[in-house]
C-alpha cells in the first residue's frame, strides 16, 4: 500500500484532512490536541505502527504475580488487572509459576532487577500459612509499593483484597439448606491456605446456625485434599461414603472433581446430589450441567488491588488494611431438592 494510501485511509478514519493527517506524523505545529489523538487512534485501529515519537511512553513496569493460570480464575484476574494498568498507562509484568520453573521469590527478584515501580501478588504464598513472610516484609521497608489479593498477614503493612470467605459459605450452606439438604460436606485444599482456614470456619458456623450441627457431627463432612480436579474428585469419596446430599466446594475446579467422582458411582446431577462451586470461572455456565457457584467479585477486586497500588506508587498513603468484597450466589443447573 502506497504512503498517499494510508493517508487517506487514516484521514477517512479520524474524520480529518489528509493534509492534517500528514502534520501530526511530521510533528508539525498547528494541530489541536484533540485532533492529534484522533489521527493516533485512527493510527492504532488501522493497524500502522506509530512513529517513534509518537509511540505512548510507559509510566513504569508493575509486576503481577500468580500461581498458575490453569484454573480459569488466574487469567480473569490477571486480564481485569493487565488492563486496568495499561489503561492508567503502566507496563504490567506477567509472572507464572509452574513446577518446573521460577519460584515467587525468583520472580520477584527478576522484577526488583528490572526496576518495577510496584508488585501485585494474587493467592501467592502470602496466603499460604507455612510460607516465609519476611520476604514481603521486606519489600515493604524497602518502600516498594505492593498490594495483596485473596490472603491476610497482620504483621505486613500493606493493602490486602480479599473475598469474603465467611459471607461465601452462608450464601452456599444457606441455598442447599432451603433446597432441604441436611447432610451437606465442605470439600477444599490444604488447611494451611488462609482462604480453605476462613472458608471452613464460615461452613462450620453456618452449619451450626441453620442446622444445630455440633463439630463432631461436622467432621466426618469435610473433606480437605488438593486443589484442582483430581482434589474434588478425591474429596468426593470420603462424602459420599459419608452420605452428603450436597458439597460446597472450596473452587469449582474442585467442583467439577466431584461431579465426576458422583457420576462414577451412577449419581446424577443434581437429582442424587447437589454440588456448589467457588469462583464462577470463566465457562462455568457452559459446564454439563451449568454450575451452581460463588462468584468471586473479580472486576472489583482486580481495579481496587490496582488503584490502591497505584495510589502508592503516587507516593499517596492508602489504608494498610484488608478490602473485603461480597461474593455473590448464581443459581445454575448442579443444585436441587434433596432427595
């Protein structure tokens, strides 16, 4: 394509003269501010490359830092929060972890290395009880401004967000129990994640509350194993060797371990059992049958973890403290009447 092509393409584009089009390329003086963005844009969606000049300016790089990206939540988050900060004109900086690659703290070493002007962690091992905190501490007093998503440490000063475990549990024991369920299990991961901890004590007072149930009769109905579907389908056992009518799940991977633990034994869903997940991941409303769950308020937290970082990055105090966002029950296809 001709160069007196793609001047009139992008003049047709901006709604502007091929001749004003040419001026701002040229940095020419002489053109309103709202014009020149108007060529640029038109630049952006046409598909040219911007000259060098003209090319937007990072405002710094922002490290996000996440477990996995295998359950669908990861990437939810990581979009919301990659967009949020390119739209605020920040740089965000990916890092996964896997088995076989780099550690949290390696990450974060690679990202002090490259001058990160602030680190987002979401469920990194700040919400992992049995993991070394002094690194995030120490972040902290160096005056790198880091924000927390879904996990607590009291003895760091920095902002947390989280999802109101508590309020998730009474909204899931609350649904089944007015579907009539009695026997209802707790399937989740490892109790030394703060999220399983809060979740489990939520179950156990909401249990409590609606049914009467004492812990003795609450043990033999959680059921704690690893995240992930092969968690849920572990879990699953020991509940319906325990005869639940119904299990809230700790995410809806987990969830969909269950529904296929349930099927193996000829159960339907949810006529034989009723199961609710945690999360609402993307496709969970496309699952067979659509999933019953907790949604986690991702757009919220993911654009409160992002102005709270940028707030500090701006040099502006925000609250040291936990942001807890309401959780929402969507009522699908895997819940029904006891039987």
């Amino acid at each position: 394509m001709s160069s007196r092509a793609r001047l009139a393409d992008i003049a047709a584009k901006a709604g502007v003269s091929e001749a004003t089009v040419s001026r701002v390329l040229n940095g020419k003086p002489g053109v309103a501010e709202d014009t020149k963005q108007s060529v640029l844009t038109a630049l952006d969606v046409l598909g040219f490359e911007r000259p060098t000049r003209l090319r937007r300016r990072s405002a710094g790089l922002i490290g996000l830092v996440m477990p996995e990206l295998i359950n669908p939540i990861f990437p939810a988050f990581a979009q919301v929060i990659e967009s949020a900060l390119s739209q605020r004109g920040f740089t965000p900086v990916l890092c996964t972890q896997s088995p076989a690659g780099a550690t949290e703290e390696e990450y974060v070493e690679m990202l002090l290395e490259r001058g990160v002007s602030g680190i987002i962690f979401v469920s990194g091992l700040h919400a992992d009880t049995g993991a070394d905190h002094e690194r995030y501490q120490a972040l902290v007093e160096r005056n790198l401004p880091v924000v927390f998503v879904n996990g607590w440490l009291p003895e760091v000063s920095a902002p947390f967000v989280s999802s109101d475990d508590n309020a998730a549990m009474e909204l899931a024991v609350s649904h089944l129990v007015a579907l009539g369920h009695r026997r209802i299990g707790f399937a989740s991961g490892p109790e030394r994640f703060i999220v399983v901890q809060r979740k489990l004590a939520g179950y156990r007072t909401i249990m409590k509350a609606q049914l009467g149930a004492s812990d003795d009769d609450l043990d033999p109905l959680i059921a704690l194993s690893m995240f992930g579907v092969e968690g849920g389908q572990a879990a699953a056992q020991q509940l319906l060797d325990a005869g639940v009518t119904a299990v809230v799940c700790g995410s809806d991977m987990m969830a969909l371990g269950v529904i296929r633990a349930a099927r193996q034994r000829g159960l339907r869903i949810p006529n034989d059992l009723s199961v609710v997940g945690y999360d609402d991941a993307p496709m969970m409303e496309f699952t067979d049958p659509p999933m019953t769950t907790i949604r986690q308020p991702v757009q919220a937290m993911g654009l409160a973890a992002v102005q709270s970082l940028l707030e500090e990055v701006r040099g502006h105090a925000t609250p040291r403290t936990e942001f807890l966002f309401r959780p929402e029950l969507v009522v699908r296809n895997t819940t029904g009447p006891a039987r």
